[in-house]
C-alpha cells in the first residue's frame, strides 16, 4: 500500500512556524522536556521536514522508521562496564553508600518562556506570570525551608548554580555560603541551554562565564556542573575537562562514578540519580508528599542493601519551588531522617565524591 503523504490539518497546524522559524510541536516539547529535566534533540529544519513528507520521504525522527543495517551511534565517552564486574572499594571511613543532595538555584528570564514552564503555557505566552512566580518562589522561601533541614540534620549541599543568581540574588549566594555549601556550575539561566548554542566557540563562552561568575562570587571555581536542564552538545564534555571541572552530573547511566573519555584533561561522571528528580516526582507524575517520601526510601533501601557488596552513590536533585512547599518540606525531611539512622551511609559533597573515587581508582 502506498504510504500516505499530505499533511493533515492538524500535522499542518503543529508544523505552523511562529516568528522565530520554531513550530508549535517543538515548542511545546522542548517546554514540556525541559521542565521535567530532559532535552531533546535538535529537530532538522521543518520547512525540509515538510518537503520530505511531501515527496514520501519522512526522516525517521518524524515517522519513527527505522532503517535496515545502520549502526547505531553510540557516545564513546566511556569505557562498557558492567556493575557486577568491578573491584569493591568503600567510601571515606568504610562507608558504602555515598549520598550527595542537590538544591537546583536558578534564574530565570521574565521575558522568555523557555524552560521556566511547570504549568502548562500552550501558547507560550510571555510574561508567563504562573510560571515565574512559581519558580521564584524558591528563590525567596522554599531554599530556605531547604537549608533549615539540612542545618538542622548537619549537612552540606551540593548546589546547581545558574551564574545569573550571583548577580540578580547576592544575599541568597552569601548565605549558602555561610553553610560551606558547594558550588558546581549550572550554565548562566535554565532559560539558555547548552544545546542552543551555535558552535564550539559560545559554547565554551558560556561554560567559561559562568564558572568565572560563580567563582567571583563564592572565592572558588567550581568543580563540578550540571547543565541547565541536562543538555549537553558533542563538545561540552571536552570544553568542560579543559577548563578544570572534574566532574558533570549529566550522565545518568550508573549508580558508581566512572570516567569520561575528553580530549585533555579527567573528568568523572557523578550519578545525579534523575528517578529521584523532584520535578519528575511531584510535578510531572503529580506524587503526594507521602509517595515522594516513599520514593526516596524505596531507592535508599536498595542501593544500601546492594552497597554493602559494591559501593554506590545515591543522588536526591531538589528545586525549592517543589520540595520547599511547605506541603512537602516535612517529608524531604523525614527522609533525610531516616537515611540517617544507617551507619554505612556517607552524606558528601560532589566533589568529596569525585575525590574519593579518584584516590581509590588511580
């Protein structure tokens, strides 16, 4: 049968192109992935998109097709590893489970509607009032309802900083600095992805200024980073190593650190642990209070049964718009209560982590 190729009304609608040459599809899935954490991949140009379907040529990235015999791309930026075929080692004082706990500090652009969306904005309207306000909630209370319980618990966090935050909140930076919190970069805004960069030379502006930034402000360059809403392109890996940072928290593909393959320098991936995301949790599947607090024992009690044979690494990312709602604050922290009634259990730091790893791995 003959593949059917006109569009329809509504395929014509989706591919309509707004000023700026995007559709409204990819509008609406890079807002809707960028709020739950994920990035998706750059979409070929819709107007050759379009004639591709016209001519009954539809790129597998719209019809799904897969094409006989192609060989699958893969990263090559690791070695293949299986969990069960590596050396135990333990963390810093025997310990075998190492939990780091990530706050999310951002900054968002009140004249942009990329990446800030929680609640739907299908017209991807600006001012998007809901969507800023909500997010700058955390900002203004719900970090500090955060740093309440882990001063309270004695812990450190290890903080996802947009640079921008330095200069449109110093008070908020001083005070996680009086807590010896650490910094790793997380790009300049969440409403500029690493991914939309045009090439090698913005793309390493951009690391570079906002490792300079944070460094100004806090007396340290970062050692770690995290990127806004985890895009990557095939070079920040590369660029990331050769300005000194030892570690990225994107790849999510192991409960162990490992090392990365770059071009000069080391650099490790460090599990930030996305199943634990609180966005994923509580905004994107809509979990109660209780069920996230469940969540993050059900993942605590596994990886602490299984550390005892292999050490392990257990992330919890937070954004203090959602977990520092006070309908949420108590079970963040009777989690952190209850982790901490382990003896094998180590709270670090990314970079204590990083650190540790290398010592016993070199």
């Amino acid at each position: 049968m003959k593949r059917q190729t006109s569009l329809t009304r509504k395929q014509a609608l989706d591919y309509r192109l707004d000023e700026r040459g995007h559709s409204r599809r990819e509008v609406l899935a890079t807002l809707s992935a960028v709020g739950a954490g994920i990035v998706l991949a750059p979409s070929a140009s819709l107007a050759q998109t379009v004639d591709k379907e016209r001519n009954g040529s539809i790129p597998e990235s719209v019809s799904g097709a897969q094409k006989p015999n192609k060989t699958v791309r893969r990263p090559e930026r690791y070695e293949d590893s299986l969990i069960f075929e590596r050396k135990p080692f333990t963390w810093p004082g025997g310990k075998t489970l190492a939990v780091w706990i990530i706050p999310n500090v951002e900054a968002w652009s009140y004249d942009s509607a990329v990446g800030v969306t929680t609640s739907p904005n299908p017209g991807n309207t600006v001012p998007d009032v809901i969507n800023y306000a909500w997010r700058e909630y955390g900002m203004r209370v719900g970090l500090w309802r955060i740093a309440d319980v882990l001063d309270s618990a004695g812990l450190r966090a290890t903080v996802a900083l947009n640079s921008s935050v330095c200069e449109i909140f110093p008070k908020a930076v001083e005070e996680m600095k009086k807590r010896h919190w650490e910094f790793m970069g997380h790009g300049i805004t969440n409403s500029q992805l690493l991914s939309s960069t045009s090439s090698v030379d913005e793309e390493r502006n951009v690391i570079r200024t906002a490792l300079r930034t944070i460094e100004d402000a806090v007396g340290e360059r970062p050692k770690g980073w995290l990127g806004p809403g985890l895009a990557e392109t095939f070079n920040t890996l590369d660029i990331l190593a050769e300005e000194d940072v030892r570690y990225v928290g994107d790849w999510n593909n192991d409960d162990q650190p490992y090392p990365m393959k770059v071009k000069k320098g080391k650099l490790l991936s460090v599990p930030y642990c996305m199943e634990l995301n609180d966005i994923g949790l509580l905004a994107r599947h809509g979990y109660t209070g209780e069920e996230y607090f469940r969540a993050v024992k059900d993942q605590f009690e596994t990886l602490y049964v299984e550390s005892q044979k292999l050490a392990r690494v257990m992330g919890i990312p937070l954004h203090p718009f959602l977990t520092g709602q006070p309908l949420h604050i108590k079970y963040f922290q009777q989690a952190i209560a209850d982790i901490q009634k382990q003896d094998h259990v180590w709270f670090a730091t990314g970079n204590e982590i990083a650190e540790a790893y290398e010592r016993v791995h070199s």
